[in-house]
C-alpha cells in the first residue's frame, strides 16, 4: 500500500480489512501497482462490507492528504474533491452504484450524480491510455478519459471490522469498449427502425427489447408491431429518440441530454420517453440531472414534469419532486419565479 488509514492488507489472501471498531469513512487505503500507467483491479466483497468507495486517485494528489482528517473532511471527500466524478464507484449497502462528485456549495455531503444500477459481489477498476472504466459481470462504465496520466488505484470502507478482497491483474490490459457501444457506433446488419419526425433510426431488435419492456411487448406479443420492423414514435424530436436508444446502447446518457452542457429541453423530453417506454435507469439519471443546477430560466418545465409524473402515482418521480421542493424552499426567489410563472 502506498497509503493507508485504519486498514490492514493481509498478504496471504489480499484481503483488506478495517481495523476500527466503529462505522464511518474513516478507513481506506492507496494501493501500489507495477505499471501505473496500466492496471486494473479487482474487489470482491459481502453484503456486510457496505456501503464503501472504489476507484482512483491522482498520485500527486496522495502526498498531500492529511493523516488524520478533521471532523468534517471525511477520506473520500478529500479524495473526491482532488480529482473527478470518474474516478469514483459509490456501493451502497444494497449493491446500487453510483458516480460521487463534491459541490463545494454543500460541503459536508457527497453527491450522488449517476446511477449505475445494482451490481454482483465483485467490482473491477481499469486505467489505460488515460482512461478509466469500471465493470462488473456484463456491465461496462467507460471508458472515461481523465485529465492526469498517473493514477492509483484506491478503496474506503465504512463499517467497522470489515473487509473486501482484492486481485490484481499484473498483464498490462487492453482498453475494452462495450459490445452494446461498438454496435451502437457501427450500426451495422441492424433489424429494426424507429420512424421519427424526419428520419429513421436504425436500431437492433435484440438490444432494445432486452431494454424495455414496453418494446418487448411490442415486438413479442398481440401488439400491431408485433409483426413489423417498423415502430413509429413522432410524438418527441428526433434527437431526443436518438438519445434514448443511445442509453439502451450504451447505459450513457448523451451529452445533449446533460442540461449542463444544453438548454436542458431535451433533457426534460428525454425523461418523458424513458417514463414511457420504462427505462428505470435512464429515468433515475436524467430526474436526478433535473433536479441540479435548477435556475429562474428552466425551474418552471422541470418542475412541470417531475409534478406531472409524481401527481400521477411515480415513486421515483415523487422523490425527485420532494428534492425539488426542498431546493425552492431554500431558495426563496427562485420559488418566487416558480409561483409568478403559475399566475396569469
């Protein structure tokens, strides 16, 4: 180990265990590789070992950290704040995962910015090329290029008296795209297209019924589409399509759809169709996107959606509403714009 703070490596069985006998991020450890320009490592943990931190860390960013943190700078948010959401897996104590990313505007918490979705007992973290992806069973994030080019490898626990696995892979490893992202690029021997508004797109039956259930009813029951190749879906922009099929593709959502890198329109539709063809993840991703970085200029459509979905019985769209709400609530004049956008 390279650094560690209330952790024992065992050497025989490489199993990393927290020496403290109370719950908290307070524990965790930088690992050493051969080559840090490419490895990768893997964890392997129980249900009792959650929740904790998987991912990397810039090296020049591992001298710095203090050997005891104070009360409110807990070890992953000192890891965090040094590099970016990429670099980190967040395991919660039900096997979801999620990106972290710190908000210096609400310092004693870390964000949760993107769901991955629940996960076996194993997780794996591999830097090459500048890139970092993580994978468990079929699963792929990434690969996600980072700024620097010299990476370790780190873990935080949080219950006490607990303890993960670890293995290494020594063999310098060969950057992995997705299968779902490589037939997305290439688009090639599809079987099935989606009429939009002004063009089609050429989509893989297979990928998008083992997506969504409501293509699976499509394309494997009574319905009219059941005997064609062709669904029909004008009822939202083309762009807003493409993104959705994008998700169904690669578990990533778009850079149009991020609304800090558009207006955000096409965000609040893109929630609308993962609502209507029941991608709970997509849904999840996008609702929490919704939510951050509301301003006097989108409050009223996001708002608009959540309610409209959370009126109508959604658990996860009334979740996010509560979030909004509670956002207005410490933002007066932004609740103003609200309520002045409802009256005539």
């Amino acid at each position: 180990m390279l650094r560690s703070w209330h952790v024992a490596l065992d050497s025989d069985d490489w199993s990393l265990t927290k020496t403290l006998s109370k719950d908290g991020w307070d524990a965790g450890a930088v690992l050493q590789v051969g080559d840090p320009a490419s490895f990768e490592v893997t964890i392997n943990f129980e249900e009792e070992s959650l929740p904790l931190i998987f991912g990397i860390t810039k090296a020049d960013a591992i001298s710095s950290m203090k050997e005891k943190p104070r009360k409110d700078e807990d070890l992953p948010k000192m890891f965090v704040r040094a590099n970016t959401s990429q670099c980190f897996v967040f395991v919660d104590d039900d096997q979801t995962t999620h990106s972290l990313n710190y908000d210096t505007r609400f310092p004693e918490v870390l964000m949760r910015i993107k769901p991955f979705g629940r996960i076996e007992n194993t997780l794996t973290v591999r830097f090459e090329n500048g890139c970092v992806s993580f994978l468990s069973g079929q699963k792929v994030w990434g690969p996600h290029e980072v700024r620097d080019k010299d990476y370790r490898p780190c873990v935080f626990l949080h219950e006490k008296n607990t303890s993960v696995k670890l293995s290494m892979n020594r063999k310098r490893v060969r950057s992995q795209e997705s299968l779902g992202s490589r037939l997305w690029k290439s688009r090639r021997f599809t079987d099935a297209k989606l009429k939009c508004i002004d063009r089609e797109v050429l989509v893989h039956r297979e990928i998008l019924v083992a997506a969504s259930p409501v293509f699976d009813r499509m394309w494997s029951g009574s319905y009219r589409e059941a005997g064609e190749s062709t669904v029909e879906i004008t009822d939202v922009p083309t762009s807003t399509v493409e993104a959705m099929v994008q998700y169904m593709y690669t578990d990533e959502v778009p850079a149009e759809g991020d609304p800090v890198q558009s207006l955000g329109r096409l965000t609040i539709k893109l929630y609308g169709v993962a609502k209507k063809y029941e991608l709970d993840n997509l849904a999840e991703e996008v609702g929490a996107r919704l939510v951050e970085n509301i301003d006097a200029e989108n409050v009223q459509d996001r708002a608009r959606i959540l309610r409209l979905h959370a009126t109508a019985g959604d658990a996860q769209a009334k979740k996010l509403w509560e979030q909004m709400y509670k956002k207005l609530q410490e933002n007066p004049p932004l609740m103003q714009v609200l309520l002045e956008s409802l009256l005539p």
